[in-house]
C-alpha cells in the first residue's frame, strides 16, 4: 500500500477519536446548562432558619439579647435626625420665602448678575437639604436592615420553641424561649414606629428639595428668554435702505446724469472715478431682487 494511503487512514482516526472524546462533548455542550447550577449554588448559600438546640437555648437566648442591646441604638433617633427635624420647619418657611422673593424678582427682568446670585443661593440650599437627604437614607437603610435581622430571629426562635414543647423541655426553657420572643416583638415594633418616622421626615425634606429645583427651573427658563433676545434683531438691517426700488432709481438717475459728455469734458474728477463709479452701479444693479430688476 502507498506511504500516502497510510497517512491518509492515520489522520482520519485521529480526527475520529478527537470528535468522540469526552473533552470534546463537553466542550459542545452548551454555556445556559450551566445556569440552573449556579443559581442552585447561590440559593444554597443563605440556609434556612432552624431550630435550636434544646441544650443551647440558654446560651443562645444570651446572643440575642446582645443584639438587641446593638439594635436598641437605632431606636433611638439622635442628634442629627433631630436636628434636621428641628430646622424643617424654619427651613420650610424661609424657602417659601424666598421662592415668592425669586418670582417676583424675576419678573422685574432683572440684571445677569442677580439672577446668577440666586441660582447660587438655591444651589447651596439644594445641596444642604441633599446632605440631610443622604443622612436619613442611611438611617433608614439601617433601620431596614435590622428589621430583617430581627425577622430571622424571630423565625428560627418560633421553630425552637416548637420543637422545645415536642421534645417535654423543662418549663423552664420554654419560658426562656417565650420571653426571647416576646423582647423581639418588642424591639421590631419601636423599629418600624422609628422606621416610618424617618420615612415621613425624609418625604418632607425631599418636598424642600424640589421646591428648590422648581425655582432653579425657572431661573433656567429666564435666562434661556434673556439669550434669546439677546440675538433677536428689533430694529431694521443697515441694507435694508438700499434694497428699495427708489433707491435703486436714484442711482439709475445718477447713473445717467454721470455719463453725459458734458460730464467728462468739464470735471477731469469726475472722468477719473467714472469707470470706477460704472463698475460699482453694474454689481448694485445685479444684487437687486428679482422683483425690482
């Protein structure tokens, strides 16, 4: 047989092992089918809440009421959200004073540097009211978190309590088990009272905020008005006098009056500028409208 026939019949079995081999189906498998398995992975991360060991009750019930301790601080409202729920309303009445203040003036068209003076002014009050925005959001986002917390412990110590009265535990830690819950309803309701405080105050600073906005929109309106007719003509174009038709017969008049040999025979002026004065009619007479020609 041919040297080239048994080249040929090697190639061809390598071909054929590549294309049945394992790590070529894998390969061919598609990229979605891992998908499923991923999300599998992810769900498997956050187990579920379970009951606690009967033994471990006393010592567990320690733990919570710690945390409880840590969760009691954001009940409490402190001194930057009382101070912003001090200044609201002052805050409030001066900028309904000033946004009366601001209309007025504009409507008075006022010079370009006190309508820049007072966008100034409501962007510093905007950005301030901004900073106590971000301030309460934060206490929120907190006061959210430890809602959760709390939810989850109130799940897995309902389910301890349970299997605790299957299991004949002593009276004892079963009244353990019902005053750890008991104080986690106490702590969920003062945290979802604070909780929706800090959301209502939240909602009235941001109704400050864009009151602010409003007459920062309006500042905005005037000035685009002021440029405009910044770069509107209200008066006639120097031109405009000579694009009449009697201005055009005048010079046709001039014109003939010019050329006259009398003209040239009496002024040696007026022959000098005459081709020039020629010159100057012809490229008039050709920019005229072509309803004057």
């Amino acid at each position: 047989m041919p040297r080239h026939y048994e080249i040929a019949r090697v190639v061809t079995c390598l071909a054929a092992l590549v294309i049945t081999s394992p790590v070529h189906a894998a390969g061919t498998k598609p990229a979605s089918s891992t998908a499923p398995l991923a999300v599998e992975q992810k769900t498997q991360l956050i187990p579920a809440p379970t009951a606690i060991p009967v033994p471990e009750i006393v010592k567990r019930a320690e733990e919570v009421t710690k945390r409880l301790t840590e969760f009691h601080q954001l009940a409490e409202r402190g001194s930057a959200i009382d101070e912003i729920d001090t200044r609201l309303p002052e805050l409030r009445a001066q900028i309904t004073e000033d946004l009366d203040a601001t209309i007025e003036s504009l409507k008075r068209e006022p010079a370009r540097t006190a309508v820049d003076r007072m966008a100034h002014a409501w962007r510093v009050t905007r950005l301030e009211l901004a900073g106590r925005v971000d301030v309460l959001t934060k206490r929120a986002t907190q006061l959210e978190s430890a809602l959760d917390q709390l939810a989850n412990l109130r799940t897995r110590w309902t389910l301890t309590r349970t299997e605790a009265r299957a299991s004949l535990a002593p009276p004892a830690v079963l009244q353990r088990a019902d005053a750890v819950l008991s104080d986690i309803d106490a702590m969920r309701a003062l945290l979802q009272a604070q909780r929706g405080a800090i959301l209502v105050l939240q909602d009235q600073v941001g109704q400050e905020m864009a009151r602010c906005q409003d007459a920062l929109a309006r500042i905005e309106r005037f000035q685009e008005v002021t440029l405009t007719r910044t770069f509107t003509r209200d008066t006639s174009a120097v031109w405009d006098p000579y694009r009449s038709e009697d201005y055009f017969e005048g010079l046709s008049e001039s014109a003939t009056i010019c050329t006259l040999p009398s003209c040239s025979t009496t002024s040696p002026v007026i022959s000098t500028f005459l081709p020039t004065c020629s010159i100057s009619l012809a490229f008039l007479f050709a920019a005229r409208p072509p309803a004057m020609r």
